[in-house]
C-alpha cells in the first residue's frame, strides 16, 4: 500500500533551518509528484510547492520563494523540504503529499510533521 | 491568485441528515477542483477531484458538483464519522489554493 512516513517533530529557533523528509513506499516513486502543505496550529491549509521525483524540477509559491528548497533522492525514495530563516508563524504542521496527476490533487498524505519555531 | 471561498464557515447537523457545502472561486477554474476531509489530529483525506469524481474508497454518500465558479459536497446522509472540517482546493492555475474550510459539527 501507498505510504509517505515524515520525519519528527522539530524545534528551531528563530533564524535557524529546518530539513523535513518524506519517506514514500508502495509504489513507483519517480511516476509521482510530491507537494508540501503546510498547516499552522487551529489553522487552514497552506500550499508551499511541488516537486518531480522523476526530474528534480521544482515549483514553489511566492511566499516560499528564497527559503525553500525541495530536493529528492531517488536512491531511497525520499523527499527532502528544506525551510531557512525561520519565523515564529513557520510554527505548523507540514504535510507531504503524493499527486495524483501532477502535483495535485494529492491523493496520499504523510503523516505530517511540526515544527516549532520558538525562542 | 484565485481566490476560495467557503460557506458557511460551520455547519451544525444531526446525524442521518443531508449536508451541502458551498465554495466559490473568484475566477473560473473549469472542473479543477477537490474536495478534502480532516478530522483533528489526522493528514487531510481526498475526497473529490475534478469536481465530480469521488476518489478511491471514498463511500457514495458523499458527491461533488458544480463547474466554473461554484462548487458544492454533498452528504447525502451523515454518518457520525463524518464530523469533520471539509476544505476545498482549486488547481486550475499557480499557485494552487485551499478555501478556508468548513467545520461540520453534530447539532
């Protein structure tokens, strides 16, 4: 079956990085797009970027622009989310997701994986 | 950017009863639309794409229409697990964008 594990929860202070994976599983890993979601505490969901595990091209909402960078290592079917300059409103719950045509709609969801940016 | 908007922002229903959601897009988006589930503490599961298309193992209680502007999900009759905060999701063009959700308590 169709698996995405992410990694823990992350605690960072402010400035600092964070480097989120997604591990994928059950299927062919380089037939499929990968997208990030983020999702701040009580609130909704925010789209951050995709990228193809075939090619390594990325795409990322202008928001993220300068501080993300998503990589992929095909080697071990993992997706990397890289986010720099951390803010305290990074503070969320960040979702890996597995598209079903393109990078969405995303059919398969990690588990999700919080970071927490904080003094 | 394309704009989402869902209505109401909560929804209060019995269980055995039909629930209709709304969400609008600022400009047409065609069919491009899907329509997500998320109980606390759990990832957000597809339910709709494409407007109309149920995804897989998704029960045939719960069905989406509309095209263009207006969208709608509809419970045909609620089940207790349904309970549960619905967002809408449009991915006609860049960047792709959420609605703000629906939260669908019991009454």
């Amino acid at each position: 079956q169709v698996q995405l594990v992410q990694s823990g929860p992350e605690v960072r202070k402010p400035g600092a990085s964070v480097k989120v994976s997604c591990k994928a599983s059950g299927y062919t890993f380089n037939s499929y797009a990968i997208s990030w979601v983020r999702q701040a505490p009580g609130q909704g969901l925010e789209y951050m970027g995709w990228i193809s595990t075939y090619n390594g091209n990325t795409n990322y909402v202008q928001k993220f622009q300068g501080r993300v960078t998503m990589t992929t290592d095909t080697s071990t079917s993992t997706v990397y989310m890289e986010l720099r300059s951390l803010r305290s409103d990074d503070t969320a719950f960040y979702y890996c997701g597995r598209g079903i045509m393109g990078a969405t709609p995303i059919d398969h969801w990690g588990q999700g994986s919080l970071v927490t940016v904080s003094s | 950017e394309i704009v989402m908007t869902q209505s109401p922002a909560t929804l209060s229903m019995s269980p055995g009863e039909r629930a209709t959601l709304s969400c609008r897009a600022s400009q047409s988006i065609s069919s491009n639309l899907a329509w997500y589930q998320q109980k606390p503490g759990q990832a957000p599961r597809l339910l709709v794409h494409g407007a109309t298309t149920r995804a897989t193992g998704i029960p045939a209680r719960f069905s989406g229409s509309g095209s263009g502007t207006e969208f709608t999900l509809t419970i045909s009759s609620l089940q207790s697990e349904d309970f549960a905060v619905y967002y809408c999701q449009q991915y006609k063009n860049w960047p792709v964008t959420f609605g703000q959700g629906t939260r669908l308590e019991i009454k």
